[in-house]
C-alpha cells in the first residue's frame, strides 16, 4: 500500500480529524475522543524528511523551504468518497512538523424517485387567463363525482411520455396562471375531465356546491418559471410502493386551493389508494461551495495579524512594532524590517496594539512603563506580547510562544545528556550566555522527564514558553515576574508540595542557589540554568556568589549533589538557521574532587580524559560542526571560549585556518 493512502486510512479507520508527525516523537491521530498513537518508536528526522517527499509535489516543497510553512491539497481520494484532506507543514532548522488534516464534504444526496403516472391535464391553453364559463351538457355536479367512482379503470392506463411532455415544458410566452378564487374553479381542474355533450347555457357553478372527490387529492400547478428546472425520466414500468410514499403525502388541506405560484421545491407525493398521480420535479444536485474542503477561513489582509502570519511563516520568534519603522522579525538570531511593508506612524502602531490589547491593559499602553499580557491568534498560537514608549512613540514586542515543546530527540541530545532527565535526585546545570538557547534545552528535559517518567514535575519560570501537557508525568507550571524574594518564597512553596522533578529557570542569587542545593540533598532532582560561558564558569559562579564564609560549604554541596553540567552557544548555519554545540561535563569521582577542592582551573582536563565517560569538550563540538560543512569555521571560531585550541584542533584535523589572518 502506497505511503500517503496508509497515511490517509489510519486516520479514517480511526475516525480521526488530523494526523501528526513530528520528528522525534509517534505519529498520533487527533479524534473526538483524545490522541491515538499509531506506533510505538518515535519518528526519525530523515523519515518526516520521507514522508514530506510522499506527502508534497516539488514546488510545494520549495515554497517550504523559503516560507518555513506550506499548505496543499490532496483532493479527495477514490476509497474515501465525501472526504477531502489536506497537508499542512512547517519547517525551523531540523524540525519537521506535518499534519495531515481530514475534511468531511457535505454532498447533497439525489433520493431515486419511481417516475409517477401523470394524470391527463387540459391543454396548454388552460394556463392562460381563463375565459367567460362556457356552458356545460345538463350534467348535476353529484353526476361528475359519480362517474369517477363508476370507471375506475380509466385512471391506471397511462398515456405516451411524448404527448405529456407539453405539460411539462409550457411555451414561454404563456403567462402565469391566476390565483383562481373559489368561485373561479371549473371542472376541467378535475384530473379525470369526462368528455361533455353539446354545451349548452348554465349558470356558474359556486364554490360551496363543489363536490370533492370521494378520496382526498393533491395537485401541483407549475408556475411558467419553475418547468424549464423539470425533468421526467419515464421508466417501461411503473411500480408504485405504497408504503414509502405514504411517508411522504403531505396531510391534505379540508379545501384544497388551486395556487398559480412558485412551489418551495415540492416532495414526492402520491395517493397509490385512488391511483391518483401528480407531475413531481426530480430532485436536483445542490452547489457545491468551494469552502467545504478547505481547513480555515481566509486570511486578512490587514491588521496586526496579518503582520504575525508573515512572521510566522519566515520562521521568525518575535515581531517588533516601532514608530516611525517598518515593522522588524527576528529570524535565526537576526532581526530585520519586514520587506514591502510602509513605515508605521505613532498611530499606525497604537492602531495596530490596541486591535488585540485586553480592556483591562489599554490604560497602562500610554504609560512609559507600558503593560504585558499573552493571547492566542488564528494559525500562529499564542504570542507573548509587551508594549513600550520611547522617543519615537509607542511600540509593541510580540513574541511567538511555540505550541509544543522542541522534544530531546529533535535537538539531537546525546544518550549522555538524556541520562542527566534519568537521575532519580542531584543537581543539574543548564549552562550558556544570553540567547543561548537554555530556556529551550531545559524544556526537553521536561518533555523527555514527562514521557519517560511517572513523576510530579513543578517548573518556576520567569516567562512560560513552552507549555506541557500531562502525559505520563504530572507537570505544574508557575510564572513568577517578582524579585529574587518572591522567587525564594514561590521555590519553597514548590518544595512543600513534595515534587519529584522540580525546575527553575535562574539560579541567578545564591538564596535560590542554596534552596536547589538542599532540595537535592533532601531527595529532588532539581534542574536550573546559569549564565556563563562554559561548565568551569558555571562551577566558579556558583561558588562565588556565595558569601565567603559559605563557599567551602558550598563547594562540598556541589561536589556531592552536581550530576551535570551542559554548557551550549548557539551558532548560524552556513546554509541558514542555527545549530547548537554543547559541552559536556559528568560528575565522575574525579570531578567531584576538583570542586571540592576548589580546583575548577583543571575541570576541562578532567573532561578532556573523561571522553570515554561521554564528557565532551566544546572545542570538540566546534570542529565536529566544521569537519562536517554544517558551520563555517570563522563563525565557530568567534564563538569558542578556548579560541587558541580551537584553532590548534584545526590544524591536527587538516582545516583552513588561514581566516585568522584575514580576521585580524
């Protein structure tokens, strides 16, 4: 079975609405009743890459590479009739998210209808006006209703399709009937008209002496307008079942009234009892709108939101609104003006922020403290967003909180790394400089402890980025936007809930410091960040921010409790994008016993001797990233801390380091 139709299946067999593959987690379909994981491995890298080539023609494929997010149809397959789908992708780097979306296509359906038997009807020239009552053979009214009864077996013999097919396409320049008043009805209305003797003066039968026949009847007159949509299909044999169409009689009025209008799209009705027959339209193939198969309403074409899909589809993180500027992304690191956009006067941009501001907020937008809030928008997620005011006027960041966390498997972690989310208590350190990418790695340790493990993860943060859903673990995240004490406070608060895996985002005061430390000697994995450029850094920071009459006790705690440290900086692609390079340092009985002593100066040889351990040192890291073309060697050279060894490690690889010279 090709690819895309097994793709397609497994969401109807599972009566699913979506179907997602993300690299480096299991496809799940998305239905009604919850997610429904189709496999027990999570998804490669190069078999997303697989599936996108099965899922997306060429040129959708390139408007992926250039827009970072593409849509396209597949149209409605042959084994799934009344079902459309369609593929929405996007692309960041190395990560591939497709979703395969499932669209059910209201169709009219065509009822089968038995043509019925039309009844003999006067000729064309009955639809005009009628003329003066001509006179009729000395025949009484209870005569008419008698000899109905009398020959029965006149109504069942049908006559020849082609001479009712007048009665049913009327000449244009008839006009339409009258509303004939009770006193206007004549016999020849009578389905069965008997032929008449030589006319003779009568005067006008009225209304209340009309004699019904014995059996209810209904008859359809046709407006002018209505017979061009009639169709009559005429079968060799007629074979009426009374009990269907007995659903369909509609109850006939005490007084039927013989109405010359437009009939709201009539249904089936016949009366098999009497053998009476009416002239029924066939029913008609409703429009087909074009929206039915697609997956979202239309984008506008103005507005700030508009402004966050463009920056969402070039792969940005942020949109900054600025007065008297084109509105800027940040992409990969970079920010630059958006092309084709017009520069934005003060109240282009108060225009544009108080379109998505809450009430409650609009009062702080035009003070110079400027006010913060966090709200979700069609086809991007949610934005974190926070106004300002400078010397130009006022101005809006809008920052795009991803709707999943990046997974462990997707930032290509080591089996090292992703043992640090496997200790059962200790201490482990997220190191890195501003913008380093920390914030995202600890993330994929919450995601990786919450699909591994069966604990109660608690994450303080100062902004919440990626939101966790429950999965095997039960993750409670708090947001706290205070000082260095209310974090303290909110961290012990954590810790009396007696959580398995607690997180904070800052070890930036030695008070936070000291309750990690403890919280580790007390049984917790505890798992933090520190801004510094390598793991001895992160070591020495520690230490230092302790007060000097604690740091002896401070350096016995860490050698005990550390399990950890990654150290990360974060570098651009040659070919776009951005990739991180980590350095690595386990806590083996040797390390412990440089910290403990105080010796931090040696700790990249004992990672340098600890590679068998895993250890990896980030001059390492670098010139791995360069041997294999991914980073261009001045780029990793402006971000090793170690830059002499860098380039040592170069020379022993066979490397260009003539850039140097050119660089200086």
């Amino acid at each position: 079975m090709p690819l895309v139709t097994s793709l397609l299946t497994a969401i109807v067999r599972a009566n699913g609405d979506a179907l997602v593959l993300h690299a480096g987690e299991r496809p799940y379909v998305v239905s009604p009743t919850g997610q429904l994981e189709l496999a027990s491995r999570a998804l490669t890298l190069d078999a997303v890459k697989g599936m996108l080539n099965e899922l997306l023609p060429a040129d959708a494929r390139q408007s992926l590479d250039e827009l970072g997010a593409v849509q396209h149809d597949l149209g409605i397959p042959a084994f799934t009739p009344g079902q459309s789908f369609s593929v929405v992708a996007a692309r960041g780097g190395d990560d591939i998210w497709i979703e395969i979306r499932r669209h059910r296509i209201l169709v009219a359906v065509e009822i089968p209808i038995e043509p019925a038997y039309v009844a003999p009807e006067p000729p064309p020239q009955e639809f005009a006006s009628p003329p003066e009552p001509e006179p009729v053979a000395d025949v009484p009214q209870h005569v008419v209703s008698e000899h109905v009864e009398a020959e029965p077996e006149l109504m069942p013999t049908p006559e020849p399709v082609a001479e009712r097919e007048p009665l049913l396409e009327p000449e244009p320049a008839l006009e339409p009937a009258p509303v004939l008043e009770p006193e206007q009805a004549e016999p020849a209305h009578v389905a069965d008209p008997l032929p008449f003797a030589e006319p003779e003066p009568v005067a006008a039968t009225p209304a209340p002496e009309y004699v019904a026949p014995p059996e209810p009847e209904l008859e359809l007159v046709l407006a002018p307008e209505q017979a061009p949509e009639l169709e009559l299909k005429p079968e060799p044999e007629l074979e009426l079942e009374p009990e269907p169409v007995a659903q369909l009689v509609a109850e006939p009025e005490p007084t039927p009234e013989l109405v010359a209008e437009p009939l709201p799209d009539p249904l089936p009705e016949e009366i098999p009892e009497s053998r009476q027959a009416v002239v029924l339209p066939l029913s008609r193939h409703q429009p087909r709108s074009d929206h039915s198969a697609r997956f979202a309403p239309p984008l506008h074409d103005t507005g700030i939101d508009r402004l966050l899909r463009i920056a969402a589809a070039r792969g940005a993180s942020t949109l900054y609104l600025t007065s008297q500027a084109r509105p800027s992304i940040r992409v990969d690191g970079e920010i630059s003006p958006i092309d084709g956009e017009n520069i934005l006067s003060e109240g282009d941009v108060e225009t544009l922020i108080l379109a998505m501001i809450p009430e409650r907020n609009r009062e702080a937008l035009r003070s110079q403290a400027g006010t913060e809030w966090i709200c979700d928008v069609a086809e991007v997620g949610r934005i974190r967003c926070v106004t300002f005011r400078d010397h130009r006027g006022p101005g809006g960041i809008f920052r795009m909180i991803p709707a999943r966390a990046i997974s462990a498997e997707q930032l290509g972690l080591s089996r090292e790394i992703q043992g640090l989310c496997a200790e059962a208590d200790g201490l482990v350190i997220i190191a890195g400089q501003r913008s380093s990418g920390k914030s995202t790695l600890i993330s994929a340790f919450v995601d990786l402890i919450n699909r591994t493990r069966s604990d109660h993860v608690i994450t303080i943060e100062n902004q919440i980025k990626f939101v966790h859903e429950n999965r095997k673990s039960l993750v409670s995240q708090r947001e706290v936007r205070g000082d260095r004490s209310e974090l303290v406070a909110v961290a012990r608060a954590a810790l009396r809930e007696n959580p398995d895996v607690l997180v904070v985002e800052d070890f930036g005061s030695p008070e936070i410091m000291t309750l990690a430390l403890e919280a580790a000697q007390s049984g917790h994995l505890v798992i933090g960040a520190v801004t510094a450029h390598s793991a001895m850094d992160a070591v020495d920071r520690i230490i230092d921010q302790a007060p000097p009459e604690r740091r002896a006790k401070v350096q016995l705690a860490l050698a005990e409790n550390l399990r950890g440290i990654v150290s990360q900086v974060l570098l651009r692609k040659a070919g776009g994008g951005r990739v991180a390079a980590r350095e690595v340092l386990l806590t083996t009985s040797a390390v412990a016993n440089l910290i403990a002593e105080g010796k931090t100066s040696q700790l990249p040889m004992a990672i340098d001797s600890g590679r068998k351990h895993g250890m990896v040192a980030l001059n390492d890291a670098l010139v791995a990233l360069v041997q294999s073309g991914i980073v261009d060697s001045r780029e990793a050279y402006r971000q090793a801390t170690d830059q002499q060894g860098f380039l040592a490690q170069l020379k022993r690889q066979g490397l260009d380091t003539s850039f140097v010279e050119r660089l200086a």
